[in-house]
C-alpha cells in the first residue's frame, strides 16, 4: 500500500471518529458531495470494525507519529507497509495481534531478536516505542477492517466509444437524455457509483441498503374490478397498495387476483444479460464527463 | 421445576435397561433419518434433512397450526447485530430444543416452549455474524463462543463442564459452527478472512475436550497440494475456514467438509495456481484426520465463494448400477454429484447462470475465466456477488430423487482495491446490481432444474446473501420460507404451494420435524423467535 493511499484511509477514519455512528443520514440530492461520502464511508468502517469485532480502534495521531519512525527504522526489513520484505509480516504476528498499547511489541523493538537477526532499538524512548506500536496497530486495522477500503481509480474505459455504445448498441438514448435526465449526472455521482446504476439504477451501495423509489401497480380482482395505486407491499400471497384517494386495500392473491407492477427496469434487467467488460468502462467513462 | 420430566426419562432409562443414564446415546446418531430426536444440525448424517415422518401430508397440511412460539430474548445489545437471527437449527432430545445464538445457547420445553435454561458467553472478540447450534454426546453438549472457545455444557443443567479455546480471536479467526460428534470426536471447524490465516479442522475428545488431531487445509511444503501453490509464504496466508458442519457416511468411516475461499480473498497475485485444498470438498478419516480425496469445487477463487456448502450424501442407481453418492450445490453456482467412495467426478452443471469459469476440465472441476477475477475498473459478473447460494441447508428427498435448493440469480461488480505486492486480508469488495431468490428443484441425474418457484416481491431486486433453509417429508412436503417473512410448505414434486404462514421474520434457519407424545411438529427459526407447528395442537 503507498503512502498516498494510507493518508486517504487515515482521513476516513478520522471522519469516523469526527462522526459518532447512529447519527441520521441525509438523503438528499446535495447530500452526494465529497464531506457526505467520507462521513458515511467513516460510518461504514466503524460500523464494520465492529461487527467484526476488531478490538480497540488505533489512534491515528500516534499512528501518524509512529508512521515516521516506522519508515526509516523498520521498513527496509518488514516492508514500507509492514507486509514483510526480507523480515516477515507484521500484520498475521501474534506479537503484534496480541498487543494492546505496546506492552508485547515495546520490548521485542527494544531488545531486538538477534537469533532471527533482528537488531536492538535501544534507543528508542518508551513514547517512540508506544506511537510504533499504534502504527503497527493502524496497519493491522486498514487490512482486517474492510470498510475502510478505498475504490481506486476505475475510470480506464474509453469515453469517445461510450459515447457510440450510449448512442448506438446500449440503446440508453431510448430512455435516458444526456441534457435531461442525465444532465451533469458525472458531477452528482462517484465513477463507482455511476457504474452501478448505469446498469440497473437501483443497484445498492456495497454494503447498506438503499432507497426503494415507490412503483404503481395495478391489482384485477376475480371479478374484473381493478385497483391502482402505490405499492406497500406484495408477495406470494398478499399485495397492498395506496390509492390516489390515499386509501389503504390490502388482497389476497388466489387464482384469478392478477397483481401488475409498473415496472420501468425491465429492460435494464434485459440488458444485464448482453453487457461486456468494456461497454461498461467505456459507458462509465463517458458518463462521467456529463459534469 | 423440570422433576417431573426427569422422572420420567429415569423411568425409561430402566425401562430399557440402560447401563448409563444419559439424554443421547451416542449410537443414536448413526440412526439413519430418526423420527423421535433431531440429535445433529442435518437431523442425521446423511445432511439429506429428509424426514420419513407422514403424519403432515399434502391433503392435511393446510390444517398446521401454531402449536407455541418462543422469544430469545437476550439481555444486553449484541455486539454489530440489529436484529438477532437463529441460524442454529434446535436439537431435539428427549422432549428439549437445545438452540443458539451468537454468544448465547438456550434450553426450552419442546412441548410447551418453556424456558429450562438459558447460558450467556461475553465474548472478547469475535464476529457475531450467527451460530449454527449445539452438538450433543450422551448429556453433554458442545458450544463454539464467537472468540474461539468450545464449551462444554451439562445439558440438564446448562452449567458449564470444560472450555477449551480452539482459534485466536486476535488473529481474526471467529467460530460460529455447531460441532459435530462422530463416535468418541467433536468436529469442530473455524471461520475467518479479515486477516490471512490457514483454516483447519480440528477433533477432540467429547468428555475432556483434549485435542485428538488437527487437519491443516493448507499442505506443508513438499506435501500433495503444495504443488498448487506458489511458495510457502503463499501457503501460509492460507484460507480455506471449515465453518460449517459436514457429514459422515458410517459404513466408508470417512467424514466429508467443504473448505472455504483461500486468502487474501480477493487479492490473489501471489497466490497463483489452484489453492489446494481450499475451496473444496475433503473426505477425512474421523479417527486420524488424514485426507482421503478432495474435489475441488472453486480453483483459485477470488470471490469469496467458499466451498463449505452441505455435502448431501444419498444411494441411487446410475446407468443400472448402485452408487454411493455425494451432491452440493456450491455457492460458485455449480450443482455437483460425486462418487463418495473416491471423489470420482459424475456431474457438474451450474444451477445458475454464470460467467466467472470456462467450463470443466477433464476432472469435473470448473476452469475459472482469469478476466473474471476482481479488478481495479470492475469485473462484470452474470451471477450473484454472494455466490449462486450459501450456507442455508439445502435438502434431498429420495422420495423424488429431486435436491432442493434456495438458488439466487443476479448480476454484479467484483472490484480489486488491494492493487499492492503483497495483498493481504479481503483486497476488494463486491458490488451487487440485481438479484431474485428462487427455490430450485435438481435432478441429480441430469443436473436439469425439474421446477422452480422465483419468490414475488415488490421490488424485483432482493438484497442478502443468507436465506432460509429446506426440509423434505416422506409425505411429499417442502418445507422452506420466502424473503417476505412467510414460511411455505410446497408439494415436492411440483412445486405447488400448499401452505403457508406469515412470522415476523423471514426464515433463518433450517427447519426440521419430529415425532412427540405421537404428534408430527414442524420447527422453524425466524429471526430471534422459534415458531412450533403441528395439525391439531393439544392444549387441555
């Protein structure tokens, strides 16, 4: 992992800190800029390191501290990400999973383990010891606390044949405008995001469930009589729905209730089945110069 | 308090003349398909979760009626989890439902669904993500705590005999299965893919808990296996949990597990070659834990699919002759039938649509499409992220020949975010775009879907990657639960629904029948409530 990458995830995780979990979240359509994303990504990894029960979450000013001693003392045996090189792995050592604030890792730095051909770092004071073990710590949760991954750069497709797909071939053109629906839709959404719903618009975030925009449906009863309205609910058995009077009808599905959902996705979900790997980067990559 | 009960089972203790007094004789378990006791998480070893029991039959079952509920109520928030949910599937024995939650193990009247004890673990760490249940040995019953402890319970008692800690909690393994007691061994298996550590599949001895062997998923170098890895280091980053109980076929003495993905999960430069013997299904000696055969189910994944799925064993005729069978339906969408005598290859066909492998080679075993594998811009898949099914019991009912499963179809995007030389723990995540859940009817012989019912929904698009599990009567019965919280009852044969109730919960576990005091029950756990069904409850 560089440096560069890291910094990124300390500043996820100090959203998390800045951001107590639980707190609401907004969902409206200014709500999808950068300090938004990195609140609820700050969210998501806390929510995450503790479900999988990771412990105490390190502090990512000593980390920070530690990170500087790290590098020029350790990296060149362990690895600049602690991953090993000719020393091993830190992340999987018990000496460092065990650990809580330095008191297993403090004297194996200090001491060094000269039957494996470690060094002494005597001269390291009980502070330096404390920020890298916290670095260590820190480590350790940006690889076991999977909430804190960052996507990378995915725009590697070509927006000029995007462009041709969205025109041609994808057949978005029958439905969507680039100056209406889709007017500055790069600036409104990540390229991850924007990828997702490109193929079918109500695909989640990875992790946390999204909004379900309300359908119509339409439900014709046994002896022909027909109710519309906004769907509540349906499944083998039931369906519900409000009318335009805001009134409540809940059914039951026996043979010849016949339940019709207005359902705009459905040649999104045709679609699914004829998508390449590179009609969907070329789409993303045009998509998102809709700034 | 519970005297009366005791009363009894000491007067059929000698009755039969019983040297020792004890809840479940081991022998019991090697009991194919038992009607008055489900002593193991499948209900036999078989994994078939087939009942012969008739008296719940096509023409009465719309009659099934709630015979009592119970509440696991548990006394303080658990740890990362909103809404607890029963993964366990209940023991029965002997007039109790012994069942689990994550950190908690209950203890309840199975006539009445009173309360007979309730034991509470404080975890030091651990994933909370289920707990499939308890294993049983005589009185005793066996326990896997999130944080790596089995422990040991008296079960007339709840009280605790031994604990024994079996996985590291701060090496990221967690433990969630329900050990499985064959003749005088625990099995007991463990989960984990935060951080790389090797999976392994342990055996200890029921009355003190001492390790008797340990089998490593990954080989040692120089070992068979090694070959399908890079270097040791590659090796020791291992994978491969046993999270979930196998089966066993008494006769062949062998015990069969599925392994899990190989880590780091997603990363996999650095780990090239197939990954023996993750992912897999391994037949093991129970008294030695050496490897017999292994069929390899996913080479060299990278989609977290782990291979652990239930491998169902049943006999059967194939072109005139009698085979000894083992069939799963692996959570890489591939329905798999193998000779369970040598793992000899006989079918491999997806149940599902999908994308991620070339076809099968000579083996049997599927070839993954390398442009398939996670990558930083998005690998487009035509299946589920969370795999074409998981971990909820799936059934096979001899009766029909047909293996039941609650399949998912779907589309989604694996993204690789670990792009460093050295990846380590998931590496990547998944990006899911639409999916439907779908009871699927498979004939074994074909690897054809006979019938399938797409479970309504309002939506189209159903989230999660658990789901309820199948039970199959000698009546022709279906047991099994939607996504909308309705436990169904369909006719397996074609697919009809023919009962159905509506919990406050989708089905979470397994269900499974019984014969008590005569009367057929059904059991089903749905988030933290058990529900009990028979046709005519008896209330005086």
């Amino acid at each position: 992992m560089h440096i560069s990458t890291r910094s990124v995830l300390v500043t996820i995780l100090v959203m998390a800190i800045a951001n107590a979990p639980g707190q609401s979240q907004s969902h409206g359509s200014d709500e999808n800029g950068s300090a938004s994303r990195q609140k609820q990504e700050g969210e998501r990894a806390l929510r995450t390191r503790e479900f999988l029960g990771l412990g105490r979450q390190p502090d990512v000013q000593l980390a920070g501290d530690g990170e500087k001693i790290y590098g020029p003392t350790c990296g060149f045996c362990h690895g600049t990400d602690a991953r090993g090189a000719q020393g091993p792995d830190l992340l999987r050592s018990p000496v460092v999973l065990d650990d809580d604030h330095g008191e297993l890792m403090g004297p194996v730095i200090q001491n060094g383990r000269p039957d494996k051909g470690m060094p002494a770092f005597s001269s390291l004071s009980e502070a330096q010891l404390r920020a890298l073990a916290e670095f260590l710590h820190m480590q350790v949760e940006l690889t076991a606390n999977r909430g804190t991954y960052q996507v990378r750069n995915i725009l590697t497709g070509n927006a000029k044949a995007g462009e041709t797909y969205f025109k041609g071939e994808g057949k978005c053109y029958t439905c969507h405008s680039v100056t209406g629906d889709l007017a500055h839709i790069g600036s409104k959404l990540t390229p991850v995001d924007l990828q997702a719903v490109e193929l079918y618009p109500e695909a989640r975030s990875y992790d946390f469930g999204g909004r379900h925009p309300t359908r119509q449906v339409t439900v014709t009863l046994a002896d022909g009589t027909k109710l519309s309205g906004s769907l509540k609910h349906l499944d083998d058995f039931y369906v519900s729905l409000e009318d335009d009077q805001g009134q409540y009808h809940s059914i039951t599905i026996t043979k010849g209730v016949k339940a019709v959902v207005d359902d705009k996705l459905a040649f999104h979900r045709e679609m699914l089945a004829h998508y390449t790997d590179n009609q969907i980067h070329d789409l993303t990559a045009y998509l998102v110069t809709l700034k | 308090m519970k005297s009366p009960r005791f009363m009894f089972l000491s007067l059929l203790v000698l009755l039969h003349g019983a040297s020792v007094a004890q809840l479940l004789d081991p022998h019991k378990l090697l009991e194919a398909e038992p009607t008055d006791t489900w002593p193991t998480y499948n209900g036999d070893y078989s994994g078939r979760r087939f009942s012969p029991l008739t008296q719940i039959q096509t023409s009465n079952v719309s009659g099934l009626a709630l015979a009592w509920m119970y509440r696991a109520r548990v006394p303080r928030p658990m740890r990362g989890i909103t809404n607890p949910e029963i993964k366990s599937t209940p023991l029965m024995v002997k007039g109790v439902l012994y069942f689990t939650l994550p950190d908690h193990v209950f203890a309840v009247d199975a006539r009445t669904g009173h309360e007979l004890w309730h034991y509470e673990w404080f975890d030091q760490g651990g994933h909370l993500v289920g707990n499939r249940g308890v294993g049983m040995y005589g009185d005793w019953l066996y326990f896997m705590a999130p944080d790596g402890w089995c422990i040991s319970l008296d079960a007339p008692t709840g009280k605790e005999r031994w604990r024994k800690k079996v996985a590291d909690e701060k090496m990221q393994y967690f433990t969630t299965m329900a050990p499985m007691v064959v003749g005088h061994h625990i099995l007991i298996g463990v989960g984990g893919d935060a951080i790389d550590v090797p999976g392994y599949l342990e055996a200890r001895d029921p009355e003190t808990g001492e390790l008797q062997w340990r089998w490593y998923t990954e080989p040692r170098k120089g070992d068979p296996g090694s070959e399908t890895w890079p270097n040791q280091a590659a090796m020791e980053h291992g994978g491969g949990m046993t999270w979930l109980p196998g089966t066993y076929d008494k006769d062949l003495n062998l015990l069969y597990w599925g392994t899990g993905n190989p880590n780091p999960v997603m990363g996999s430069h650095g780990r090239e070659g197939a990954n023996l013997w993750t992912c897999a299904i391994v037949a093991l000696n129970p008294d030695t834990g050496k490897l017999v055969w292994a069929f390899q189910g996913s080479p060299h994944d990278t989609h977290d699919w782990d291979n652990v799925e239930t491998p169902v064993l049943f006999d059967a005729t194939i072109d005139g002759k009698p085979r000894k069978l083992l069939a799963q339906a692996a959570r890489n969408g591939y329905f798999f039938v193998l000779d369970r005598r040598n793992g000899n290859n006989i079918l491999s066909k997806p149940f599902v649509p999908l994308n991620w492998s070339k076809g099968v080679d000579a083996s049997g075993q599927p070839i993954p499409d390398q442009r398939k594998e996670p990558s930083v811009d998005g690998s487009y898949l035509t299946i589920n992220w969370g795999g074409g099914t998981n971990w909820m019991p799936p059934s096979f009912s001899p009766r029909t020949g047909l293996f039941y499963v609650n399949a998912t179809l779907g589309y989604s995007l694996v993204y690789l975010t670990d792009t460093s030389e050295r990846p380590e723990g998931y590496g990547g995540f998944g990006q899911p775009l639409w999916s439907q859940h779908v009871l699927e009817a498979i004939d074994y012989r074909t690897g054809n879907v006979k019938w399938s019912h797409a479970y309504t929904t309002a939506d189209g698009t159903q989230g999660g990657n658990s789901g309820p599990g199948i039970l199959t009567t000698a009546a022709n019965l279906l047991f099994t639960g939607d996504y909308n919280g309705n436990l169904i009852a369909f006719n397996a044969t074609n697919g009809d629904i023919l009962w159905h109730f509506p919990a406050l919960h989708s089905l979470s576990n397994g269900p499974e029948t019984y014969l008590l005091d005569g009367q057929q029950y059904l059991v089903a756990g749905a988030g933290d409530t058990l529900y009990v069904f028979c046709l005519v409850p008896r209330r005086p």
